[in-house]
C-alpha cells in the first residue's frame, strides 16, 4: 500500500490452508438458498414500474392506434353511411 511520500506499509498475505482430500478427491456440492422478504420484491417491481409508467403509457397508446384506425375504416366503409345507400 503506498504512502504519500512514496513509501510502502508492509503488507504479508497469505492464502487460507485448505486440507487436501485423501481418497483421489471428490465432487464438492455447494448448496446456496437465497431468501428475499416478499414486501421488499413488491417495493422493488413497484418503484420498477413507477420509473418505467411514463414509457408503458406511451408504447401501449401507440399500439392501441395501430389497432384503433384500421378498424375505425373498417367501420366507416362498412357501417358509416349505410342507411343513405338505399
């Protein structure tokens, strides 16, 4: 770790000593369980969607006049009219 005035500070690391296995080794299993507090994943996906609403507000708009004109002229040719055609 270096010093302001260029020196160091002694540091000795050392690895942790792992017994050896006798018998050739083996397959280690390590099972981790990761638990989360419901009300803390419902206060997650709800701050998600309050940052994103302003984008989920403007994609779904677009895709309901992508849906909406076609049928209104569809409606007009077929319905818009009708009781002057005689």
């Amino acid at each position: 770790m270096p010093l302001p005035d260029g020196r160091h500070i002694p540091v000795k690391l050392m690895e942790p000593r792992i017994p050896q296995m006798r018998g050739g080794g083996g397959n280690e299993v390590v099972t981790v369980n990761l638990q989360a507090d419901p009300s803390v994943i419902a206060e997650v996906a709800d701050q998600r969607i309050r940052t994103a609403s302003g984008t989920i507000v403007q994609v779904a708009v677009k895709q309901s006049n992508k849906q909406v004109m076609p049928t209104v002229a569809q409606y007009q040719r077929n319905t818009a009219g009708g009781d002057y055609r005689g």
